[in-house]
C-alpha cells in the first residue's frame, strides 16, 4: 500500500520536465533534444493527462466505495473549448509547469494556443453544461456527464466577401489527449424491427425485435475540480459498428458491401446539428438521440446492478438529468428496460420513473419545443411509441378525472399531438415524467408558468422551479483573464473566491480606491492590447486603445437583435458625417466588434453577417471617420475566441427583445470581467440588475410585459425618424448589395418588425448615449468596472449546482481524500 502511494506523480518542474521529455520520446516519438511548439504541447497534455487520470480514478473508486446517490447529466451537447490551461489551473500546477517549460526553452502560454477548441455544442446551452461539470468537479458531487463523441463539431465559419461559409470541423485530426478510449466499455444500440408478444411465467409480455444493431464505445474525459482531488467522468459515446451488424450480407458474399455497410454505423456519432429548428424530425438526429440514451442507461443501470439488486432503492442512487428535451427518449427508454427486460410490472416501474428524472427547459417560445412524427418514432422505435402512448393513455384519464372533459385542455396538453402530421411532444412527456421542471431564470420560469406550459402549471404547481444560470469563475476569469485574477487575490488577499465566488463582494470597499483603479485599468488595457492584435491580425483594421471597445458576441438571431446594434452603428457612422468638423471632438471614439455564427439554413441571419460587413467595409475606409468608429466581425467566434475578447471588452450588449432570452450566460462572464453592460431587461439580466444595480448598467427597452401591447399595436407603432433613415440607407443600397438586403430591411418594416427594432430604436440610441458619456469620466468608468465584478457572484456555476443538487437531486458532495 505504501508502494501505491509513491506511485503519485510528482509536481515539481523537475519532476514535470521528466515527464515532458518522456511523453516526446515515448507518446509524440520526437527526438527529446528537437521538437517543436505543437510537440510540446502535446508532451505537456499527456503530462497533465497522466494526473488527471490518477485523481479520475482514486474519485470513481472512492464514489464505487462510498455509493452515495449520483446524478447523471444527459445532454446531447457539450462546448468545452481547451482543456490544457483550465486542467493546470485547476489541478494547482499552473506555475510548475510553466517554470519546467521555460527551461527548455518553451512558454506556456505558446503552448496553450496550439490546443484546438473542442466544440461538441451551439451555443448556450452547451456551454452552460460544461461550466455546469466544472462545478460539479470542485463542490465534489458525484457527478458523471454523459453525451456524444461527435467526429465532426460545430461547424467551422469562414467569410468569403463578407459571406458566411461553412466548413467542416474534423476536431480529432491532431488528436485528443484529453479523452481515454475505453474500447472495453462499450454497449449494443438496437434500432427498427417490431414488437412481438410473448408468454413469460403465465403472463403476456412484450418483446422488441430490432432490426440492426449499434455499438457504442466510451471515451472518457476527466473534469478536474479545483482546489480538491475530485475529478469527474464526461463519458461520451461513439458509434462503431456491431459484432452483428448485417450478418446477412456477409453470408450472401458481398463481402465489399458488408464492409462498407459497417463503416454506415459510425455516421450516428458523425456530425453536430448546427442549432436550427429545420433539422427537427430528421432520422439521423432521432438516432444520435436514441444512441447516447440507450448506451448511457445501459452504463448506468450495469453500475447500479454491480452493488444493488432491488430496483426499488433505484431513486435513492440515481438522479436523471435531462438537458433539454434532447435526451427525453431516456423516460420510456428506463420504461422499457424495466417492464420488458427486468420484468418489473408497469405500476412500479413508472414509480420509479416519476422519482428519478428531472428537467430543464432552455427555451422560451413554444416554436422552440421538439417534436417527433409519430411515423419516424414507429419504425426507428417502435417499442418506445408504444410506451409513450400507454404513458398518455394512463395520463390523459388521469387528467379527465381532475378537470373533466374540457378537450381543448385535454388536447393541449396530450403528449400526443394529432393532426396532419402526428408528432411526439416531447416537452409534455418529459413534464408528465420528470419531478421538477426548471426553467434557467426566475423571468423564464415564470414565461413558463405563464404562457409555455401553463396548462401544466396548473395542474401541478410544484413540479416547477428554476436555478438561474451560472459560469465558472474558474475558465472565465482564472483561465481567461490571469491579470485581473491575480489583482483580484491581492486586494482580497486570498485566492478563496476562487472557489467561494461570494468573496468578489469584497472588492466593493475599494472601488473608488485610486490605487486599484490605477491598477485595475493597467489589466484591462493590457487585455486590450491583445485584443486590438488579434483584431488586426484577423481583419487587418488597427484600432485605438483609446476607443471603447463594443462587443456582441454570441450566435446570430433575429431576437438577439444584432441587426439593432448594426443600424446604430449606421446611425452613429451618419451623424459623424454630417458633423461639423470641429463637433467631432466630442465623439467619444469606438470599436464595435460583433462575432457570432449563423445556423446554415437561418437566411436572415446569414445576410446580418453580410450587412456587417458591407457597413464595416465603409466605416473602415472613410477617412472622415479615422478612429471615431470601427467596426469589426470576429469571424469563427468560439469558446477560445471569447476568452480572449471577453476580458478586453469594455462595454458588451445583450439586447434581445424582452421575453425572448430565456438567460443569457455571456452577460455574466463579461461582469466577471469587469466589462459593463448595455441590455434590455430580460433574461438573467433582470437579476444582474438586482445584484449591482440599474445605475451600474445602461437599460433600455421595452419590459417583458409590454412587448404584446407594443406588437398588437404594429404599423400604427410610431418608430422613430431616424431609424426610417437608417433602414432606408440600407435599402438604397448605401452599403451596396440593395438587392441582398432588401429581405432584411423588410422583417423591420412594413409592419412587420417582431422583434421590435424601432420602438426600442431611440431608447437605444439613448443608452448608447449615457455609456459614451460614462466613459468619458474614467474614474466613474473603472469604479462601475470593479462594482461590476463585485457584484458578479451570484451567476458562478457553482450556486447553480448547489442549488440544483440540494432543491432537485437530492444528491451530496463525496469527497475524495488525499
Ligand atoms: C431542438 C434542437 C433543434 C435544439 C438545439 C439546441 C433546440 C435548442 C437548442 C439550444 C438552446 C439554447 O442554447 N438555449 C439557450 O440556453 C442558454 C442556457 O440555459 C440560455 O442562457 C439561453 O438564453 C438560451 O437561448
């Protein structure tokens, strides 16, 4: 025993060089006295990769110990981003590492950036569920994450001409240190067939012939905690093709035809959907979805059976979570394993279903809700269709017993939903099933209860809650932002909040603190800096330091409203030129920056990107404007990209129509940051306005609750003169491309404009207003910066799953001793 504990890596440079220089020759099979940047860091990853996996393991066989009820996360999309700088950070070796690479003449930072993103995930929701794990890792909850190994991510965005282009994003073509093959874990995934009847001990039951069988393989990621020696699995599922797969073929001896019918299998763990409503009700995407289930509950159900046999104790050890609706097939898939493969009985395995899953929504307009056509369900699943309907069945008389028989309720509210195409909601099963329904902010829980599912409110108030959002504090200032970090623990004078973010509040007695803001602005210009090089390395535009610097970064859509912040651009652009000469002193000068994909299929948010461009285009080269005004687009904006942007921004928007941002977690990695904020009142910002105050703010905006009177009211809604001026500059072909963008000026014209661009136009134009003239006065500028990271605690992560694990899981931290 004493042997095992020597056997523990050691920590020092030293000792980390040794390991460095032995993962070059013996992992990367380069010559340890020449190798390069990229060598390195893939020496150094399997350095970091080797201690992860010692504290992985002492974790797994200290939860198989100890037993204690674990929650399973199910999402179908995780966006990590790097792993190589948030691992160091959080398993305390940061500092050891970089001395032992200076040594040998490499920087750690250098390294760093040679670590593609892995982008498993859209956008917030996915990066939602991998701050999610980090939390989980460092408060030591018996977490395991469960998703897909996906060999293509999201895709890969390319301007040509100002137009956005997709390509593939072949993520694994270098390699992925930070994933463990487990070719030995790996479970059959059975798809079509049909169901038959059978006789079992006297009693009737039903038995699933599939038609073609999956294999699903484990690659496990290791999430190291912070601060602990816990470090959780992110065990994700890749398709290969089965021992069985079509037998047939290879007795008929069409021995080519067999081989490559296999290779079909792994197309189930090939590719991302792009986040597009248009790819609902495809096979595929029904098949990834059945895929990950089935192998994760097959997983979870085995490590039950190893240390119980009496499925009753089930939901004392086992908490389900369904991100979204993508992993709901999980509830009649436990269903069925219970009733036909466990012989358990329907009543109890359905008692056993309503205890253990539990449900969070990330949407907020019922357009958003999945549904699958009956007809795809039946010959994909035709055993789960079968579930489903006894499910409805068994709830639908339930209902008419408390309501009676009001059909249109009855209708509303059935799984089931009938006319010309007949689909599964699966928002409604998952209610029906799951213990408790949470939205991802108190506005969006209460658009639930409201409007979305208020049939279900009604029927059962206390199945609904909601845990506002968080981000880790650890990638998103540690990681992101060292400088501020470390100033940060100096004034504080501990480095505590990094795991207690509550600390942060400590900062407030200094805000005014002439010393820290000196201090506090030297961090963010040097953040700055950096970012003005990587913007003029990407886009060839120089940008003054001197400028404010304007960001919206995050995925383009119509309710975000970047079209909203370009034709303020427009408009700031035209009064520029119609200034005296003499007036534009006064301009405070700006550097907008936007950044943020387009779904392939959303056209109109396509042609947001090109009309960025084409004004960007002309701002950029008019020599009337010089620094005044920039404007810029970050192309390809991912997880990486937002780390280096977010801690150079000094103002950022979130400006969504009021009603439409069901959170929203960029806003609070910008406040972590110290960057303000220029939003409407929706989403989380509602509460961010509670923690630092409406004054440390620029609002605007119609509220949540006025936006379907303002609608209603449509073309007699008066817009403001200014904002015709802007369209009508578009329109006229300005900008060029009049043609290109005549479909865009028209979803604000004309009536139409739903997301409500100019009846917020001059209210708009007004915050813009009061932020330049915020900024003008640095000292109240930087004591609103420090008060903003102050006040940023309440949306770390870290609450999120405190809250999550005690009012939903039930589930308590496991702490794995040293
Ligand atoms: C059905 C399928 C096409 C689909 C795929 C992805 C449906 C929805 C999504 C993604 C939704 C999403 O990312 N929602 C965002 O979740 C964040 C985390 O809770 C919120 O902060 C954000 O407001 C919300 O838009």
């Amino acid at each position: 025993i004493l042997g095992l504990m020597d056997g523990f890596l050691k920590n020092d440079p030293v000792s980390l060089q040794k390991d460095i220089l032995e993962h070059v020759e013996y992992t990367v099979a380069r010559s340890r006295f020449s190798f390069d940047d990229f060598e390195a860091y893939q020496a150094l990853s399997h350095s970091v990769r080797d201690r992860l996996i010692e504290r992985w393991h002492d974790t797994q066989v200290y939860f198989k110990r100890k037993d204690p009820k674990r929650l399973y996360f199910l999402s179908l999309e995780f966006l990590m981003g790097r792993s190589l700088s948030n691992s160091v950070i959080n398993l305390g070796i940061r500092d050891q590492c970089a001395d032992a690479l200076s040594q040998l003449g490499f920087e750690f930072e250098v390294l760093a950036e040679q670590e593609g993103d892995a982008a498993l995930g859209n956008g917030g929701l996915a990066r939602l569920s991998a701050c999610q794990m980090d939390s989980l890792a460092t408060l030591d909850y018996p977490a395991w994450g469960y998703g897909l190994r996906y060999q293509y991510g999201l895709f890969r965005q390319v301007i040509l001409d100002g137009f956005q282009h997709e390509q593939p994003d072949y993520w694994l073509n270098f390699g992925n240190p930070w994933e463990i093959e487990r070719v030995h874990v790996s479970y059959a995934v059975k798809f079509y067939g049909n169901v038959e009847e059978e006789i079992l001990n006297g009693e009737k039951c039903k038995v699933w012939i599939p038609g073609e069988t999956v294999e699903a393989v484990a690659y496990d990621n290791p999430i190291p905690g912070y601060g602990t020696r816990n470090t959780v699995n992110l065990r994700l599922w890749a398709a290969k093709p089965s021992g069985q797969h079509d037998m047939e073929s290879y007795n008929t001896g069409d021995y080519i035809n067999a081989v490559v019918n296999r290779q079909r299998a792994e197309t189930i763990s090939s590719v991302l959907y792009p986040d597009d409503r248009s790819h609902q009700g495809k096979e595929l995407r029904l098949k990834q979805q059945y895929f990950f289930v089935s192998a994760s509950l097959q997983d979870i159900i085995r490590r039950f059976k190893e240390a119980h046999d009496n499925f009753d104790v089930f939901p004392e050890k086992v908490a389900l979570q369904l991100n979204d609706t993508h992993p709901s097939l999980a509830i009649p898939e436990v269903m069925r394993v219970l009733v036909d493969e466990e012989h358990l009985g329907w009543n109890r395995a359905w008692d056993i279903v309503c205890k253990i899953f539990s449900f969070t929504t990330h949407t907020v307009l019922p357009e958003g809700l999945e549904k699958i056509p009956v007809d795809l369900l039946e010959s994909l699943l035709p055993r789960h269709l079968q579930i489903i309907y006894d499910i409805n069945f068994n709830f639908m008389e339930e209902l008419k017993k408390k309501i009676g028989l009001d059909y249109d309720r009855l209708s509303r509210m059935s799984i089931v939903e009938e006319g010309a195409v007949k689909n599964i909601r699966m928002a409604n099963l998952s209610i029906v099933c799951c213990h408790t329904v949470d939205g991802v902010s108190r506005v969006h829980s209460e658009l639930l209860k409201s409007r979305v599912f208020k049939d279900f409110y009604e029927l059962w108030p206390q199945k609904f809650q909601y845990k506002t959002n968080g981000v880790t504090q650890r990638r998103w200032i540690v990681v992101s932002n060292p400088g501020l970090s470390a100033l940060i623990s100096k004034w504080l004078g501990t480095e505590a909040w990094i795991r207690d973010v509550d600390l942060l509040t400590g900062l407030r007695e200094y805000a005014a603190d002439a010393d820290l803001q000196q201090e506090w602005k030297m961090v963010r210009k040097v953040n700055k800096m950096r970012l003005a090089e990587y913007i003029e390395a990407m886009s060839g535009v120089k940008v003054s330091l001197d400028a404010m610097f304007d960001v919206q970064i995050k995925r383009i859509h119509e309710y975000k409203r970047q079209l909203l912040n370009i034709l303020s651009i427009i408009h700031r652009y035209d009064c520029i030129k119609n200034m005296e000469k003499s007036d534009r002193r006064k301009v405070v000068p700006r550097v907008c920056i936007i950044g943020g994909k387009a779904a392939p299929g959303y056209e109109i948010a396509k042609k947001i990107i090109k009309l960025c461009h084409a004004v960007a285009e002309k701002i950029n080269n008019d020599t009337d404007v010089g620094d005044l005004l920039k404007l810029v687009f970050i192309p390809d904006y991912n997880v990486s990209v937002a780390e280096l942007v977010i801690p150079g921004a000094d103002l950022s928007q979130h400006i969504s129509t009021a009603g439409h941002e069901a959170s929203g977690t960029g806003s609070m990695k910008f406040l972590m940051n110290g960057c303000l904020l220029l939003a409407t009142a929706d989403g989380s910002t509602i509460e961010i306005i509670e923690e630092i105050g409406s004054d440390n703010m620029f609002l605007f905006g119609a509220k949540v609750h006025e936006v379907q009177a303002l609608r209603e009211k449509g073309p007699a809604l008066k817009t403001p003169l200014q904002f015709a001026r802007v369209v009508k500059m578009v329109r006229d072909g300005y900008f060029g491309f009049e043609d290109h963008f005549k479909s865009l000026c028209d979803t604000v014209e004309g009536g139409s404009d739903f997301y409500l661009l100019g009846s917020d136009f001059a209210s708009y134009l007004e915050a813009q207003a009061a932020a330049d003239k915020a900024f003008v006065d640095q000292e109240k500028w930087t004591r609103m910066s420090i008060l903003s990271t102050a006040g940023s605690g309440r949306f770390s992560s870290d609450r999120t799953m405190e809250e999550y694990a005690k009012k939903t899981w039930g589930i308590e931290p496991c702490k794995c001793p040293f």
